[in-house]
C-alpha cells in the first residue's frame, strides 16, 4: 500500500464512514494512483461510493472535498488541492507529508525479520559454458538473494551443479576419440569452453552417422539410436554409475576445467554462491528416500520393476521415480539435494529459479515430498521464469547457435569503451580507472537488460538493443547517479555541504520538481516489498528508472549552486542529491549493479 493510501485509510476513511454511517465499509472506498495525464497524488474513485449512497458522484466529491479541508500534517494542511474529474476525486497531498513519507519509505529494513530463504539458482551442467539462458537465471537468482536480504531476511544461496548423466559422458567420449590431449592450457580456451567445444563436436558426429544409416535405409529412430558413439557414450554411462577408474578420472579431470571456467564467469557476473551440490553426490540418497516411500506404500513399483508416483488425484500424471533398472531419473537427486538441503539449513522457504520448462517438474517435486512427509515441502517455491530465445529462433548448446555468456560481457564492455563521449569526460582517469569504468557500464547495460523484463515473460535477446547504452538502461541509472555525486563534488569544493537528513527543512518555496523526487524517493521501501513479494526484480527496475528521469528533470528545473538560488532551497537541493544518491546507489546494488561516481 502506497504511503499516501496509508495515511488516507487512517484519517479520512473514519471521517467518511461517520459521515455515511451504516451505508458505507472500508471496502466500498477505492483508492488508486493518479493518472499521469491528471494532477494529483492520489484518487479516490467516486462512482461506487455514490451509488450506493444514491448520489451524484459529483455531490459525494464536493462532501469528501470538505473532509478533506479538516486534514492537516503537522502544523499545516495536509491537501494542498483537489479536483473532480468525471467521478474520480484527485488529491495532492503537501509537501510537509511527502517529506515525511519519503525519510520512512526510502531507508532499508534495519531490523532482521527472522526468516531464513534459501534460493537456488544457476544449476549449469558440466558440459559446457554459461550461455545467456544462463547468464538471465543467474541475475534473477542474485536479484532475488539481495531483495531477500534488503527484506531482512537471512539468505542461503546454493546451486545444484549436474555433473553425471549421458550428457557428460558425450562431451568426456568426444574429448577421448578427438581431443589428442588437448587440454585448457595447451589450447588457451577457458576450460568450459573446451568442454563445450567436444559437446558440440559429439553431436556433429552423431549427426553424421546417423545420417549415413539412414541413406543404407535404416529406419530413422533406429539410425539415432543405435549409432555407435551413442552406444560408446551409453556404455561410458554404465561404467561411471560402475565406478571404473579411467572413466572416473577423465570425469573428475575435464569436470575441474569446467569448474575453473565457471569461476571466472560468475566473478564477472558478480554472482556466488553459499554451498555448492552436485547430483553425484546426492542423487543416491533421493534413491534412498523412493525406496522408503515404496516400503511405506507412498510409492507404488510396476511390473517392470519401475517405481511410480501416482499423482492423477492430484490433477497431474503418474511419474516414474525410478527405472526399471533401479537407477536414478532426473527427480530422484532433486529428492534428495532439497531434503540434504533442508536438514543442513533448516530453510523457512526454498526458491527454486528454473526455466518455466521446468513447470510441471517442480508440481511434481513438492507433491512427491509431501507425499514423503515432509511438512516444509509447501513453502517450496518455484520462480518460472521466460526462456531467452535469438531473433533466430531458439538457442541450441549442442548445435554451437548460444550467445556464450563470456563473449557476451566482452560484447558489453568493448561497447562501453567504444563510446566516444564517455571517453571524452574521462581524461583525467587513469586506465586502470577507465578500464574498471567500462566493465561497470558494460555490465550495467547488459544485466539491467535483463532485468527490466518480467520474468514471466519469454524474452528476445537483440544484441544491438542490449548494447545502446541511451534510455531505458542501465547506463542511463548509472549516469544519474554519477551526476548527483558531480553535484555534490562541486558543492564540497565551494565549501557547501548537505546536512544530515533530519535537519534539513523544507525551504520557503518548493518546486513541483522537488515534490515528484520526495514523492518517487518514498516508495524506495514499497518497491522492495512488491518485487520481492511477486518475484519480480522488474519492479525495482522500474522505480530506480523512474527516480532517475525524475532526478534529471530536477536537475534541469531547479538550479542548486547559483548565486541565485535561496539558501534554504540550496540546502534542501543538495539535500535531495545526497539522497537520491544513496536510494539509486542502493537499488543498483540489489539488480547487482555497480554505482560509479564518474561518468
């Protein structure tokens, strides 16, 4: 609830609902934020009201109206103007009371809340780099992680790295047959890159025997099928889950360049983690749990020896939670990590950030857990969030079509560096300084990019709309960030200084400017509930942007340092600068943004 709402709801909903008594409820008063194109900070919707009271909507505005006069803050008028429009009440509220909402809205949660979350995210198999797909799941997770703790709550934040299964195996049997010792060093490829390289190399082979049995007239689904390297890989499977020494070694070798490779990633990216799980590790005890299930008659096993879940009561389908041949299917080490997870860290939630590919999966899994008995399975919750797709079509890591997540942030930052008129600003930066400065712009365009979507939504990734560093982006937040410390910079060097925020007074005169950036800086702490809540760090997107349009008409409209502007209001001015500082240097850092103090 907006403050302006709030602060309405406590004194003038007791003033209408005397007035009306018996003919009105709480509920029957709606009140919604303004227009853009009408004056006013807030509205109250007049037409249900007066229909009930069989009234004109315009008669029952006049008598809000007079109500409303009665208002004060403090020691004056708390409605500075009000105007009925076509049955809608708009009421700007005073500057005193957008002061004041502003100082309790735009300062983080200081006191813990108690609660532990733990948030999964990232999950990469060991097959290949970080791609974009990724590089969207990994900023949500930290964006949600940070939103969590701005919330005040205490945040674990785990991946589930899936370092066994056939697709591992592929890129381990093509190193093996073309690789030639090949390894990160000899080749100068970043360890997931090369193991990347031979996933790729694994399906061209395949392609090609596959099609060279289907010109011998082998029907298709056999040709896949029983194409040899399959079969090699299928085998080298078996004699991983068998333990046979050769296989674990390469597995345990080409697994550690990945795992460097990924490093390095993530220190660009910014992101790490609390604890790291891998599947080898825990997909045996889910194994366990199925089978205690079965003992029980949670689970049920089929004449092949397969055990089920039966989940049609439900309005799901029957799911297989082990082979026939007793091995593991992808939802057994998910069984197993989240109850190894939740003995560990005695999490009151748990947030998994996947793909919604993976809808169904998760309806599964907290269904199969509570089936197992385990109460915390309902504060499971799963973050679905839109597939990234290439104006092409959809990326595909086996076929080579990813937009690589390391060449990506080179893209990014190589962009920054090309713009002449940030290099022009930065003269008198050292490389060293200007170098760092690039990375932090270049990373802003990119992950702002990202996160300004809706999750929900299924995103395109354009390469030359992620670089324009003008706009709605990233760059343009950082700018007016760097542009208030300017302000403040030369204030110092003029012997002008802000004071602490509780001293500062409203000035003599205040602009409607002023009033817009004290009414966006109050909804700091709202906009922090609302995409934490909804799981949607495009809503902290959205107000920092907002903040920062709002900033630079203030800039514009209401010089600060001129000998003609009052001291109070040069005060108040500077004032505002520190502040929006803080709240757009903070917002940044929580979507994982750096805040640099030139630009």
């Amino acid at each position: 609830m907006s403050p302006q709402e709030h602060y309405l709801r406590k004194h003038l909903q007791p003033l209408i609902l005397q007035k009306f008594a018996g003919q009105l409820a709480p509920e029957h008063l709606v009140f919604q934020q303004t227009r853009k194109d009408f004056k006013g900070d807030i509205t109250l919707v007049l037409f249900g009201p007066a229909k009930r009271l069989l009234m004109n909507p315009v008669d029952f505005g006049e008598q809000i109206r007079t109500l409303l006069e009665t208002l004060s803050f403090g020691d004056r008028p708390l409605v500075v103007a009000s105007d009925i429009v076509q049955g809608f009440l708009n009421i700007s509220l005073s500057a005193d009371f957008w002061m004041q909402a502003h100082r309790e809205g735009s300062k983080p949660r200081s006191n813990p809340s108690g609660k532990k979350v733990l948030v999964e995210f990232a999950s990469p198999n060991t097959n290949k780099p970080l791609h974009l797909g990724h590089i969207r799941n990994i900023l949500l997770g930290m964006a949600m992680s940070r939103l969590a703790e701005e919330a005040g709550d205490q945040v674990i934040r785990v991946q589930v790295i899936n370092d066994r299964g056939i697709h591992i195996c592929k890129s381990m049997l093509a190193w093996q047959k073309f690789g030639n010792g090949e390894t990160p060093i000899s080749s100068g490829l970043k360890g997931d890159h090369l193991v990347g390289k031979y996933y790729v190399r694994f399906d061209q082979e395949w392609r090609q025997q596959t099609d060279e049995r289907l010109a011998s007239g082998m029907e298709a689904k056999v040709a896949k099928e029983q194409a040899p390297i399959l079969l090699e890989a299928q085998q080298m499977l078996r004699d991983w889950e068998a333990g046979k020494p050769e296989v674990r070694a390469l597995w345990q070798t080409m697994n550690a360049w990945v795992y460097a490779g990924f490093d390095q990633t993530h220190q660009r990216l910014g992101s790490y983690f609390d604890r790291n799980y891998y599947e080898s590790e825990t997909y045996l005890l889910g194994r366990e749990q199925v089978l205690s299930g079965l003992s029980r008659g949670v689970f049920e096993r089929d004449p092949d020896g397969s055990v089920w879940a039966d989940l049609t009561g439900e309005g799901l389908d029957r799911k297989v939670l082990l082979r026939s041949d007793g091995t593991s299917v992808y939802i057994t080490q998910d069984i197993g990590t989240a109850i190894e997870r939740q003995t560990a860290w005695g999490a009151d939630e748990m947030t998994y950030v996947v793909g919604n590919e993976q809808d169904y999966h998760f309806k599964v899994l907290f269904l199969v857990l509570q089936r197992l008995g385990y109460d915390w399975a309902s504060r499971c919750t799963h973050l679905s969030y839109g597939m990234v797709d290439l104006p092409t079509g959809r990326m595909k890591s086996r076929e080579g079509t990813v937009v690589d997540a390391d060449d990506l942030m080179d893209e990014m930052v190589a962009a920054a560096r090309g713009r002449s008129g940030l290099s022009e600003k930065l003269q008198e930066l050292s490389e060293s300084d200007k170098t760092s400065l690039f990375h932090q712009v270049g990373m802003a365009a990119l992950k702002y990019f990202i996160l300004k979507v809706d999750p929900q939504k299924r995103m395109i990734f354009h390469p030359e709309e992620s670089i324009d560093l003008q706009g709605h982006t990233g760059p343009f937040i950082q700018y007016a960030h760097a542009r208030a410390c300017a302000v403040l910079r030369k204030a110092s060097t003029l012997g002008t200084h802000s004071e602490h925020d509780e001293q500062v007074p409203l000035p003599l005169m205040v602009e409607q400017a002023e009033i817009d950036l004290l009414r966006q800086l109050s909804l700091y702490g709202d906009s922090i509930e609302s995409a934490y809540m909804h799981k949607n760090p495009a809503l902290l997107c959205q107000f920092a942007f907002d903040l920062a349009s709002l900033y630079n008409r203030f800039y514009h409209d209401c010089p600060i340092l001129t000998p003609e502007t009052p001291p109070d209001s040069r005060l108040f001015r500077l004032y505002l600068c520190q502040t929006v500082a803080r709240v757009l240097k903070r917002s940044l850092y929580v979507i994982g943004i750096e805040s640099p103090e030139r630009m």
